[in-house]
C-alpha cells in the first residue's frame, strides 16, 4: 500500500493531515491508541515543519505512507530547501527544564522517538526527507 | 477548537472541545491566561470533549506550572479519553499533574484545605 499527500506550511492543513494519516491506517486493525500515536507522530513532525518554515517557502510537505512486510513506513518531505538535520545530536529536553523555563514547546520529537521504532532525517534531491518506520507485527489489535 | 469557560464557585473549569493542536494551541493558552487574570487559584481543566491532544497542547499545560506554583494556584485535569491520557503518559507527563477520572474527583481535590 502507498498513500500520498501534499499539504501547504500552514498549521491550519493539519487537521486534514490527521485524517488522511487516519483513514489510511485505519484498515491496518490496530488499537485505538496506537493509530492515535502513529497521526500523532505524523502530526508532531509536520507541526515542526511549519512552524519552522523560512519565509520564502512556498511548495508543500508531501507525506507518503508505506505498507509493506509488516513494516509501517512514513516519508515526510521538507521541501522548503533548509538545511539538514542531525538526529544523532538531538538531545531530548528534560521536562523539568522546560517547565522552569515556562517554554511551549520542545516535546513533539520526543513523542515522535518514543512513538516510533525508527526515526532517520537525510538528504534526497535538495529535500531533507524525515523517514519514520514502525514494526506492525506487534500493534495489530487483539 | 473552543474552549468554554466556567465559573463554579471559586473553581475555574475550562473545557476545551475538539482537537488541541499547534493550531488552536494559542486559543487554549488565552483561556487558561483569562482564567489567571480573572485571579482564578483553583483551575480545572476538564478534557471530557477533548477529542486530540499534541505536543503543542501538552506544552501550553507545561508551559504555566512553574506560575501556577509561585501564585498558589491549584491545577487539576480531569476527564481524559483513553487516546488522550496516552500522550501524557508516553512522556510521564501525568506524573506531575493530578489527574483525576471525573470532575467530582478533581473538585474534591481542589476543595481540600
């Protein structure tokens, strides 16, 4: 199964980002909590995107959502020509810290590793691509 | 989003409906900032017509504890879905609030003495 979407850098597309993540993995049979976690992963990476977005970006985020061998992969692809990023140097702020500090934000890639069994971020065609993956094997619905 | 507000007696219960995400985030955040202004020192948030919670909403709740601890106001949530009280779980979140399974439970906490 490949399913495709394109929605503008504008937070208010993300409703329809959600649905779409929702109507595509709703045949998969998986709990109700977990299809929430996996729109939810989705969602927060596509939040970040826009809500990061240089001025000058006008294309669209394409997601594309990947069924096979029992794997669960989500390609997000940032067009909007920033420069890449490394996960390996992400450190996950602690929650204490953020509260003191009186932040907003900051949790979402946190939610998105805790949610997902990989997360990569690499470079193809000029795009930075954001690859999430999840075993589907053990998430089926009893 | 909308986010009905409610004064019962000296609780402030705030209600948000719908989904709560980087969009509606800031209508979220006003209302517990009204909910402040007004000198509100008991506020509950009661997540019953909540549908959908993100990192952005989380955030919002976060973002007023160390203000709520300096001004004495007491915070309780209540009312969760399962779907929602799972984001707060996955980052223990709900370790540091108190959550309660309905509304009686979180005004019988905000009621204490």
């Amino acid at each position: 199964m490949r399913l495709n979407l394109h929605i503008p850098y504008d937070s208010r597309y993300l409703s329809d980002l959600r649905r779409f993540v929702w109507r595509a993995l709703r045949p998969l049979e998986l709990s109700e909590i977990t299809l929430n976690q996996l729109v939810l992963a989705v969602d927060e990476v596509c939040s970040n995107l826009i809500i990061h977005v240089p001025a000058a970006a006008t294309d669209r985020i394409a997601v594309e959502i990947i069924v096979q061998d029992e794997w669960l992969t989500i390609e997000i692809v940032d067009t909007s020509g920033r420069s890449t990023f490394d996960m390996k140097e992400y450190v996950p702020p602690r929650i204490q810290a953020l509260i003191r500090s009186r932040r907003k934000g900051g949790l979402g890639l946190r939610l998105v590793r805790s949610i997902m069994d990989k997360v990569d971020v690499f470079e193809r065609e000029g795009c930075r691509v954001w690859r999430l993956q999840k075993a589907l094997v053990s998430e089926k619905a009893s | 989003m909308e986010v009905a507000i409610i004064q019962e007696g000296d609780i402030w219960v705030l209600c948000p409906k719908g989904e709560l995400d980087a969009a509606s985030s800031i209508v979220f955040d006003e209302a517990i900032e009204k909910a402040e202004a007004q000198g509100a020192q008991k506020i509950l948030i009661d997540f019953e017509e909540l549908e959908y919670i993100s990192s952005a909403g989380l955030g919002v709740i976060l973002s007023h504890l160390d203000e709520f601890e300096e001004k004495h106001i007491k915070l309780a949530i209540c009312s969760m879905k399962p779907k929602v009280a799972n984001v707060f779980e996955i980052l223990g979140v709900d370790r540091l609030l108190n959550i309660y399974h309905n509304r009686s439970e979180a005004n019988a906490y905000l009621n204490e003495a």
